[in-house]
C-alpha cells in the first residue's frame, strides 16, 4: 500500500473507506492495508506531529520507526488530502465549466465542485499539503498543493479545455491526459511561425475587409470571430503531411467558405472576386432544350475546390472541399462515404481492403446545427460500425454562438453545443477563438489522437459572428447587447499583434506592413478580375453543349456462364451449417436453369452481381436489412446455426476480379443514403447500391436525394452512379409500406439528371443492373429502381435461363400476344411495374383480344421514341391508357400524360385509370384496397363505354 498522497480522487475516497472499516474492526482488512494501517495515528488531533524542521500542523507527518518509508497521518490530514484528491478530479472533470472560452469576456457556467471551499479546503490547507495529492503532472515541479491547483486550472480551466471523462477506454483517457498535462501538442512558436500565422491572420481578415467594403450588402457569410479556423485547418493539413496521410476531404457549411476556399483550397482571389462581380458567360443556359447541358451552377460559397500539395510526381497531399447545399450538416455522412471510398482498395476479390491512414475526413459544424439537425447524431452512430468506419473524423463546431438570431437557450437543451459528442464516447476539446497558440495546440491533440486511436473529436471553437447572418441582416435588432460587445471588441490578429510586440517576436509597425501587403495583394486581384482576367473559364466549358450520351448495352454473357455462377453462388463451405429451410430455398436455384424457367429476383440480383465482378467492376451493396433482404429474397450472408460464422459466396468467386461488400445500415436513412452518395462520388468506377426497407422510408433521405442525388451535376458537377432499390407495390399493407412516392422521382427528372425504372421480370432486373455498371465510366447517373415484393417470387415474373443470356435490357417491353394480331387492338394500356404483371394474368384469363397491355420499363428518360415504335404496330387503336395502382395525383401519370400527348396521334384518345386523388398513397383497410384494385384491373381490361361528352363511365 503507498503513501495516500498517492491516490486521489475516487481512489483516495476509497482507501479512506478501507481506513474508518480498519478503525472499527482492524481484521476487516486484508493484511497488507492492516500493515500499513498499523503505522498511521490513530488519534483525531487536528494537528499533526511535527517533523525536524516543518511548522506546527504540518501536513507532513513523521515516519514511524518500524515503518521509515510510510508517513504516519491524523483523521483530519486524512480527510484534508482526499478532499483534496476529490477537487483535483472535479477540475479534470468539470474544469470546462470555469474555463475562459468566450472571446466577448461572459462568465463561464461555473460549478461549486470548481471551488476548494466546497470541499473544507482554505488556501492554508492548499499550502500545507503535498502536491502529490493533487496527482498526475500538474504537480511535477510544484512546492506544494496550492502551485500544483494553479498548474492544473490553467491546464483544463483557461482559455482551453476538456471533457474526456465519457471516453470509456482507459487507455484513451490516460493518453489524453498525458497530452494535456505534458503539455506535449502546445509550443510556444519561434519567431519564423510566430511570423507566419501573422500573416495567415492577416490574409484572413484582409480578405473579410476587402469583401465588406468592395461589395457592401453581398452575402459572403464572413468567417470574422473564428478567424482561428483556416489557421486550424492549415495545422491539420501540415500534420497530414508529415503523417503520410493522401488525401483529406472536408465538409463544411457556408460561414467562412469563401475564406477557406481562397486560403486553405487555394481558389485565386481574383475568381472568387468575379463571382461577387456576376461575371457573365459567353453561352448561357438555354431556356429550352437544355437535356444536353445538365449544367445551372450554384452560389459561390456553396462550390468546392481540390487543391493538390506537391508537385508532379512529388504529390503529398490532395485536399477536397466538398460543395454542399445551405441544408446543414447534411453533407457530414457523404464526406464519410467520400472518405471510405478513398481509403479502400476494391481491384481485389473477396472484401475490400481499407486503409483509414490514407484519407482524413474533417467535418466543420455551425454551433446551432450540431445539436439542432438528426443528421449529426445519425453520422456519429456511423462512426464504429464495419461498413461506414473511416477511422475517425476531426470535428470542427466554428460556435460563434448564436444560430441566426436565434439564443442558444433556444436552439439547444445542453449547456455545451458539443454535448451531443458525449453520447458517443467522443473527446471533447473546448478552445476560445481568440487565443491562438491554444486553437493550434487543441488540433494538434485531435490529430494526434485521431492518428493514434482513429476516432472521432470534437473541437468546439469558441468566437462570435462579427456581422449578421449574411452581411445584409442587422444582428442588433435581437442581440444588441451582444453586437455591443462585438463593434468594441478587437479582432484576433490585432490581439495576437499585439502579444507579438510585447514578447519582442516582432518589430514595432511590422503587422501594419503586413497588412497593407496583404491589401495590396487583393488590390491586384481586384483589378485582374475587372479586366476579365478571371472570366469564369471553368463554368463557361461546363455549359458547352454535349453530345447527349448513349448507354451502351452490357455484352450478353453464355448460359454456361451463368450456369458456373449460379453452381458457385449455391456453394458454402461443409463446416458451415446453415438453416435447413434456407438450405431447401437455395438448393431450389439450382433447378432454375431448365426449360421451364423459374429464376426469381433474388437469384438474378446475384447472377448479376457474380458477372459484374468477373467484369471487374467493384460492388457495394447497404440497405437495412440487405444481407437477408427485407422479404428474406436475397440472402446473401450464409450463417452458421452452430457459431458466428459467416459465409458470403459472392467474396469467393473464382472468376471475380473485384471486390464485394454489403452491410445492414443502422436504422437511418438520410447519413446512411448521404454515405453512399458520398461513396459514389469518389469510387465512380464502383456498383454503389442502397436499398430501402420498404421505398416510402426513402422520405426519410429527401434531403439527401433532392440537394444532392438529383441536383449534384447540376450545380457542381459532381457525377454519382448511386442505385437505389425502392420496395413499391399496392398488396394493402396500407399507406405507409405501398408507395415508393414514384411520382417524386419522376417530378425531379430533368436535364438527364439519372435514370427511372420500374421492372416487371427478374430478367429485366439483371440486365438494368448490368447496363448501370457497364456505363459507370461513360454514362455516370444515379438510378431509382421502384423494386417489387410480391413479385419477388411471382411465377410470372420469374425468367427463364435464356432470358438473361440472349436478352437486353427493354425500356419498353410489348404485348406479345396482341402482337399476333396487331390489327384487332382497340386500346393499348400503358403500365409500368406490379400492375403490369396483375393485368396480364387478367388478360390471359379472360382472353382479351381486342387490348394490348404495354409495359413501360424506363420512365426516365423518357422512352418516347420505343413508345411510337409500339404504337405503330396498332394503327386500329383508339385510346391509350395509362393504368396505374397509386392515386391520380402520384405515381407517373401527372409525369405521362403531356409526354404521350406530344407523340400520341391526336385523334387518339389519351387516359388514365387509377385509384381517385388522395392525400393519402393507399387505403388502410383490406376490403377497400381489393375493391380499388379489382376496379382498376376490370376497368383496364374492358373497352371503354363512352357518354355523348366523351367521359369514360366510372
């Protein structure tokens, strides 16, 4: 047992517990603590026995004689050093609460547990006692306890601080510890770097000024009050460097964009200048006919850059500033999937290999979005699972503490923006943006950290927004107290000029010189973008009209082909017992392959994805539930009933040239969608799929698919190949598990911005898979896929061998029957999916002659032409119709109807036969969906009776 000054906290706590058990009964107590217990007073003197040349009540004590290395102590010192020990674990834990992180000078929160009387303890008693009672490094090179207080404060109590104790490995937080009480990532600089950040804060805030007074009223969203931040992202970036790190992808939402782009990305002034200038194209966007263009551009401080360190063969560093609409936070999980794509090597079969060294994510937050947007709390919970881990993400909250004029009484529950990082095991530093030497010293810990553990961090950076929201808002109308503090209050680089000055590091004048270098800088950029040196070269190349692409269809592959796959995929290892109904369902793909055909959805889906891989085409398949398939189709991960063993056929291959990955997402739509946006973007040579429990779930990600799915090449010019796989079908489930929303898909399509399709056959299926990864490198879109249930296992949607091996995708498949007498059809119904399948069973039933029942495969884009072919083939038809299960008001009629109506001749009647509009996608009882849906079928299938006025009777 050691001396107790050596324990403090709830250990000291402890072994004073074992001390006052000893008093009352000395065999309570194991032999060694008895030993020790022996040598200690046991008296309650409140002053301790004097020690050759220590004052009378000494917290020193004297050894005895038989115990010369073990002190022997009263009650009282007893008490007196584990209160100690318990203050000195409050200010670890708690210092936070009485550190100085307000540039604007408000009290910190404060915590009785901050202050040493709430403990007994006075400042004699602090100057009496050891400085080993207040433990760890802050008492290294201290006289007494009181020194080793201060030492302490100032670590976790200054201008920054800490919250490591919800960080449960202990591992981690003793390394944290040691970081901070070692003072191991903070340096006073040297004259040079002192010299340089100067200069980086002079740029910063000469580019702010010269944006304000050039062009008075354009919102620029200004990074003044975290000036801080580019200074931090060069460190981290430096580090990166000097870590070998490849690549870092930053996301980061409109405050201090323009900044970070001009300093950190490298964007010339001058083209940013030019921005602000309207600077005109020579070729504009047309207002018609702009399907080849796909190009409209966004604001400026919505854009992205890359910038590269190095030069030529000597790359170090690639830096990537994500664009991301004003929607914020929500490109946090699509720099996660950005950073998973860079980080593994997919040209190899089986899984991926991924190396988390090779890019650094670093995710930049607005203090009222953090808490305030679910899609923070959904990417953190993204951050230790297999299939989204990037080895943790450096978190920025730029807290310039108010959410437009909006308290943060108001926009959070917490006393902390960052309190949210809690939950999640995450460290937490806490830095004012006005000192700058502690901003660098909290990034220089969070990469370390990041490096050492590869998880996530959270700085929360501590300043104020020096203007309003934009530069046209006046923040005094709701926080005039606070703007008062702002307009007197001196900016940072004047600040640290002045510590500069005083610490003799520079001269008298320097910092004005450095300024008015900086303004001139900016003078000549001014100039160069007003002659039209800066004339939006890049913008203006992207809106040159293309060619409209092809997509170029997949080579067919041999039934012995797939016939080897398909032997393959219903292959596990003997060790492997897997259940013996799912064994049963398998083992019947293996009888798929003869004449009578019977290959279902599932087992295309594989087939499919087995000759991608042969292709050598990398694929990436989430969705919760996917493994299984949310209607048990897929079963792609084989389980052992006798251990947790798994077995996944697609990683074992013979002819695979590339990797194949698939997880179970956590319940979470919008981080685990964005992710594989973000994982799309940056493997464009890779099959990314994303497959929803049932497609209405997809609402959930709406953000997701409107700002960036659909829109993304339109306003950066960001390709993405991502699938989506949305379960869609009325079988009364009720309103919530019938509709995919189509008609929402269909009502962003425009300007070739991705692909739409609703298959009715398994054979179908597999070829549109093929056809998307065969064009991933000429034809890159994303592709919504309205997905069946019921049909899943429908005989006939089911294919037959030859169906894959000698097909080709149809975007319009024909009636083959009516095709055998063309000359008898009166109406042609158009359909597209589940109702399709449902009237051709009623047709053959009923052996209608006189109807024609078209299936519509590819909505978008839009099949005109396949569509006349058809309709040629019929010159007696009369009307068209157009069938559909949803509401007239949703799914693709409202999409159809002026589209049929431009290439429908017009003497032909164009229809529709749906449920009525509703608010709602499906009705929720039973008998009301069948008498719906046997309206609808008996409707399509019947000629129309026509009244006088031409309406169709209902």
């Amino acid at each position: 047992m050691q001396n107790l000054e050596r324990f403090y906290g709830p250990n000291a706590g402890y072994v004073l517990e074992l001390y006052e058990r000893y008093q009352q009964d000395p065999t309570s107590v194991d032999a060694a603590t008895r030993t020790t217990f022996d040598s200690w007073k046991k008296e309650d003197s409140e002053v301790a026995p004097k020690r050759a040349g220590t004052a009378s009540g000494s917290a020193r004590p004297t050894p005895t004689a038989d115990h010369e290395d073990t002190p022997a102590y009263s009650r009282n010192q007893v008490i007196k050093i584990v209160a100690a020990s318990t203050y000195a674990h409050a200010i670890r834990e708690k210092g936070h609460l009485g550190a100085h992180l307000d540039p604007l000078g408000s009290e910190p929160l404060g915590d009785p547990a901050l202050l040493p009387e709430t403990y007994g303890l006075s400042e004699q008693d602090l100057e009496q006692l050891s400085p080993r009672v207040v433990g760890g490094h802050a008492a290294e090179g201290a006289t007494n306890a009181r020194e080793a207080f201060a030492a302490l404060k100032k670590m976790y109590s200054g201008t920054i601080s800490y919250e490591f104790d919800q960080v449960k490995s202990p591992d981690e937080r003793r390394w944290l510890r040691d970081a901070v009480g070692l003072n191991l990532y903070h340096r006073d600089p040297r004259t040079a770097e002192a010299y340089k950040l100067l200069k980086r804060l002079t740029q910063v805030e000469a580019f702010e000024s010269y944006l304000h007074q050039s062009y008075t009223g354009q919102k620029r969203f200004s990074i003044e009050g975290i000036d801080m931040l580019v200074p931090m992202l060069d460190e981290i970036i430096s580090g990166a460097v000097d870590s070998e790190t490849k690549e870092v992808v930053i996301g980061m939402a409109h405050r201090g964009r323009l900044n970070v782009l001009a300093h950190v990305l490298g964007k010339p002034y001058g083209a940013i200048f030019a921005e602000f200038s309207h600077a005109k194209h020579e070729e504009g966007v047309p207002l018609t006919d702009s399907f080849g263009y796909g190009w409209t551009g966004d604001v400026k401080y919505h854009l992205g850059a890359e910038h590269l360190f190095g030069e030529g063969a000597a790359i170090d560093l690639k830096v990537i500033l994500s664009p991301n609409p004003s929607h914020l936070e929500f490109v946090n999980p699509v720099i996660g999937g950005m950073a998973r794509a860079s980080q593994e090597i997919r040209t190899v079969a089986g899984a991926p290999l991924q190396d988390v060294d090779k890019t650094l994510p670093i995710l930049i937050h607005g203090d009222a979005a953090f808490p305030g947007e679910g899609v923070v709390a959904e990417t953190m919970n993204l951050w230790h699972l297999r299939g989204y881990w990037v080895g943790g993400t450096i978190h920025i909250i730029a807290n310039n503490q108010l959410g437009f004029t909006t308290d943060p009484e108001d926009s959070r529950s917490t006393p902390f923006a960052s309190d949210l990082a809690k939950g999640f095991s995450i460290p937490i530093i806490h830095v004012n943006a006005d000192d700058p030497f502690a901003c660098l010293t909290a990034v220089r810990i969070a990469h370390a950290y990041r490096d050492q553990f590869h998880k996530d961090v959270v700085i929360d950076l501590v300043g104020y927004r020096r203007w309003g929201h934009n530069e046209g808002d006046e923040p005094a109308f709701t926080q005039p107290q606070m703007y008062a503090k702002i307009r007197n209050h001196p900016k940072v680089r004047e600040l640290y000029a002045q510590l500069l000055e005083q610490r003799k590091l520079i001269e008298p004048g320097e910092a004005e010189k450095i300024n008015k270098d900086a303004i001139a800088e900016l003078e000549r950029a001014k100039r160069e973008a007003d002659e039209g040196v800066y004339n939006l070269q890049e913008q203006k190349n992207r809106l040159r009209k293309r060619v409209r692409p092809t997509l170029e269809p997949a080579a067919n592959l041999s039934g012995e082909q797939l016939t080897s796959y398909n032997e393959e995929l219903l292959s596990w290892p003997k060790s492997l017992s897997i259940n013996t109904k799912l064994a049963r369902i398998l083992q019947r793909r293996g009888t798929t392959f003869g004449p009578d055909g019977g290959i279902d959805w599932g087992q295309a889906e594989a087939l499919a994805f087995a000759s991608i891989l042969a292709e050598g085409t990398a694929i990436r398949l989430t969705g919760q539930d996917v493994e299984r398939g949310t209607f048990s189709h897929r079963n792609a991960v084989l389980h052992s009933e006798d251990n947790d063993d798994t077995y996944i056929p697609l990683q074992h291959l013979m002819d695979s040239q590339a990797s194949f990955s698939i997880y179970n997402s956590p319940l979470s739509e919008v981080g685990a969608l964005g992710f594989e946006y973000g994982y799309s973007v940056h493997a464009p040579n890779t099959l990314v799929v994303w497959e929803a429990q049932f497609g209405d779930f997809s609402n959930v990600a709406q953000v997701i698919i409107d700002q960036f799915i659909a829109s993304g090449r339109a306003k950066w010019k960001q390709d993405s190949s991502v699938v989506m796989l949305l379960p869609h079908g009325y079988e009364g489930q009720g309103p919530e598990h019938s509709s995919a929303r189509l008609e929402r898909y269909l009502q962003l399509a425009a300007q070739d911005n991705w692909r739409v399709a609703n298959c009715s056959t398994a054979a179908q299926y597999y070829h549109l898979l093929r056809l998307q990864a065969h064009n991933l490198k000429a034809y890159p879109r994303p592709l919504v896929i309205m997905t069946p249930k019921a049909l899943l296992r429908n005989p006939q949607s089911a294919s037959r061998l030859e169906d894959l091996a000698k097909g080709t995708f149809q975007s319009v498949i024909n009636d083959q029957q009516a095709r055998q007498h063309p000359n008898s059809i009166r109406r042609v119904v158009l359909c597209t999916g589940k109702i399709a399948i449902d009237l051709l069973a009623r047709a053959n039933h009923d052996h209608n002659d006189d109807i024609a029942i078209v299936r519509v495969e590819m909505l978008y884009p839009f099949p005109g032409e396949e569509i006349k072919k058809v309709l040629e083939n019929y010159p007696q038809a009369r009307e068209i119709i157009w069938v559909q299960e949803e509401p007239k008001n949703m799914g693709a009629w409202s999409y159809m109807a002026p589209r049929l109506a431009e290439i429908v001749n017009r003497s032909i009647t164009v229809d529709v036969i749906s449920r009525p509009e509703r608010s709602s996608p499906a009705a929720g009882f039973w008998d009301l969906y069948i008498a719906e849906q046997e309206k609808i079928i008996t409707e399509a299938s019947s000629l129309s009776l026509k009244q006088p006025g031409g309406n169709y009777v209902r």
